[in-house]
C-alpha cells in the first residue's frame, strides 16, 4: 500500500464530514489511549496527529454518525455462507442495490454501504453470514495479513444508495420470513445460543475483565479447542466490549481459565479410570 495512502483518505473522508478512527496495523483493534469507534473524529488535526508516526495504520469509519449501513456478506465459511442467503433473499424478492458503494473486505466478503437512519441495532449473524453494521467498520485502504479492502468498479461513498425497505424492517425488528429449512428461530434456545445473545450484548467498560473472563469460562464448556476460545475472546473483545483490553490482558485471562480448565480436565480423567477400573 502507498505510503500515507490511509491518512489521505482519512483526510479525504473527514473533508467530506465522515468521522473516522484509527486501527493497528494489520489489525480490527483501536491503539492503546484511542477509545474505539467513539473516538472517531473529522477533525483533521487530530487525524493527522494519528496517522503521521503511524501511516500503515488501518482505518475505521464510524457510521450512526453519518445515517451509514454496511451490510458485511462473509463467505469463508461454508456453513455460513452470506452468499447462499442472499440467494435465498432474493428468491423472496429481496435484494441489495448493486449499484450503491460497495467494497471488497481483506477475506474475500463484501460490504454493501446503504443510506439509513433507523434504530442503531448492530445485529451479527442477522441471517447466516450476514451481519448488519450500524456503529462502525473498517474501510478501503486498510490491509489484513497483506489483503486490501478494495472498491469495486472505481465507486466512492458519493454512491451511496438508500437501504430498502425490507432491510430498513429487518432492523427495526419486524420479521423478515425465510423458508422452511431456514425457519429455525421457533427451535427452544439452547445454551450456546444463550452464550451467543449475551456475547453480541457485550458490556462496558467498568465490567471487562469479569465479564471477558465469564465469557471465556462459557466458551470452554461448550467444548470448542483451545485455540478457537482464545480467537473468539480476541473477537468478542474487539467487537463487544466498551473500550477493549489490550492483548496482554486477554492473554492472561485465557491462560488463567486454560490453566482451570485443564487440572478440571485431569481430574475427571482420573476419577472416570477409577470408575471404570
């Protein structure tokens, strides 16, 4: 990527009234003493004060402050795959505007940007895949592990079209209906999907480290790999939590459950030899 390439664009945008904000290299995470998405600005001062020891920063765009929507489409998971459910809105007659600003994200998913002034509801998972953005996400030229967020077709944000209606619905809360097989939210909740609403809730900043490491003592007892713990509490601290704890922190907590969850572990393996000899 250019040299300052991402702080003529932060520029450019808050030029253009958009508030932005800035992010570690080659990361989603705000730097330390920079407050996340709510220390986004248009002030080019403090823009230039940001990117100017730090020009391979990434950049974040604050959206409630512009009446902005991204509707991020991921499709690297086969399970998950946003654009099987577009498909299967589109069977329904709902579709996105192909014509409005649209950007290539560093793993290979989409972000369709819409005009929208509702209710600020972040809502992850809205449809497998799919997730709708009302607060913030990250923007063209910011670069994941040597992958740009790119525009398609030469667009800009001028292009902006307005969300549609049966979007606009989706996030004010009124149901939006899927077909039989995708029919599942009449199925009783059961504890990951618990797990899951309070993780999006997320909290704030008085309460992190109690809540992170109740978080991260949950997602042990689901059963999923050490290694996928510590990446979704990484996640869940970037995305759900009010001013994030720095990567040391988060570290320590995991270790500190690791290190529980494995003596637990070696004590029901003994007392199950017992039991079985």
């Amino acid at each position: 990527m250019k040299e300052f390439a991402t702080l003529d664009k932060a520029i450019d945008l808050a030029q253009r009234g958009y508030a932005v904000y800035p992010l570690i290299e080659n990361t989603k995470k705000p730097p330390k003493g920079v407050a996340g998405y709510r220390a986004a600005t248009n002030d080019q001062n403090t823009i230039f004060a940001w990117f100017e020891n730090h020009p391979a920063y990434n950049l974040g765009l604050r959206l409630d402050l512009s009446d902005l929507l991204v509707v991020d489409i991921d499709m690297h998971d086969p399970t998950k795959n946003g654009r099987t459910s577009l498909a299967q809105l589109f069977k329904q007659g709902k579709t996105l505007p192909n014509d409005t600003y649209i950007e290539r994200t560093a793993n290979g998913g989409v972000h369709y940007f819409l005009k929208y002034t509702g209710a600020r509801t972040r809502q992850v998972g809205a449809w497998p895949g799919i997730d709708l953005l009302t607060d913030f996400t990250v923007i063209s030229p910011s670069e994941i592990n040597g992958k740009q967020y790119k525009p398609l077709d030469g667009r800009t944000l001028a292009d902006i079209k307005t969300a549609p209606r049966w979007l606009v619905d989706k996030l004010m809360g009124q149901k939006v209906n899927w077909s039989s097989e995708h029919a599942y939210t009449a199925r009783q909740k059961k504890y990951t999907g618990k797990l899951l609403d309070e993780m999006v809730n997320g909290t704030e900043q008085g309460n992190r480290n109690a809540w992170l490491t109740a978080m991260i003592g949950r997602l042990f007892a689901t059963g999923a790999e050490p290694e996928t713990v510590y990446e979704l509490a990484c996640s869940i601290n970037e995305r759900f939590i009010d001013q994030p704890l720095e990567t040391k922190e988060i570290t320590t907590i995991y270790n500190s459950i690791l290190k529980r969850e494995m003596k637990r572990f070696e004590q029901d393996s003994i007392r199950n030899s017992k039991i079985a000899g």
